[in-house]
C-alpha cells in the first residue's frame, strides 16, 4: 500500500465510522455484498448508504441517514454500507443490485433483493439536509 493508499485509508475510517456506530453494516468486499444480498429474506427492508469522502457525504448523506434511521417511526430491517473509492469491489458488486447511474453518495432502499427506491449524489450535494431528511423518511413510509 502507498502513502496515499494509507492516508485515505485512515482517513476513511472515521467516515466509515459514522455509519457503523449507529448499527449499519459495513460491507467491505463483494463476497459480503453478495452474501448477505443472497441471506436477506424476500419481506425484509435494507437501507444502503454508499458512502464516500466528499464533503456532500460529510455535512449532508451521513448525518442525514442516522438521523431518520433512528428516529423514523418506520425503520428498515437492516442498515448497511459501502465506501465508494474505498471498498472498490463491494460498492460495485452493490450497484449491480441497484441498476441506476452510478453515485457516491447514495441511498438505496431494498424489500428482499428488489430495489424500491434510489436517491443519487445529485439529490443530495447542496441540497438543505431537512429536504433529504424527508426524502429518506417518505421512502421509509412508503417502504418499511
């Protein structure tokens, strides 16, 4: 690994941290992607976050998705993630799930291995966090 490798690497972590001490799932390889994909039961909900280290996923996709996913009413089953430039394989063997233009970051929302709702990159950079709180809200409604 080079220097810069490293340096994002540990950089990353606390980003990927935000998630994970909130109960998202980390998915750091395509083998745990597909697996669990595989494992989730057809009338479960999983909300992704494809996670990243620009500043739209700082300031706005992260604290946006704790927060309706703790205080929503409707919760899904299951919370996950994936690091986009960080975990390569998993957050390409996620979007083959997801079938829309690739974007990080992201949010999908799945019943079993169906996708019921997409929210990409550019419904969330410099967007007010209040209107993405509700999108993501409206999908939990709709969906869980």
């Amino acid at each position: 690994m080079n220097a810069y490798e490293a340096y994002m690497r540990d950089l990353a972590k606390q980003m990927r941290e935000e998630l994970t001490s909130h109960d998202f799932t980390s998915l750091e390889s395509a083998d745990a992607v597909n697996d669990y994909m595989q494992s989730v039961n057809d009338d479960e909900t999983t909300f992704v976050v494809i996670n990243s280290t620009c500043g739209c996923a700082a300031g706005l996709a992260r604290p946006a998705a704790v927060t309706v996913a703790e205080q929503n009413d409707k919760k899904p089953d299951h919370k996950v993630t994936v690091f986009a430039g960080q975990d390569k394989e998993a957050t390409q063997a996620m979007r083959e799930y997801i079938y829309q233009v690739p974007s990080s970051p992201s949010y999908a929302l799945f019943k079993g291995q169906e996708l019921k709702h997409f929210i990409p990159r550019e419904h969330i950079e410099g967007r007010d966090i209040q209107d993405i709180c509700m999108d993501i809200k409206d999908a939990f409604d709709e969906h869980c």
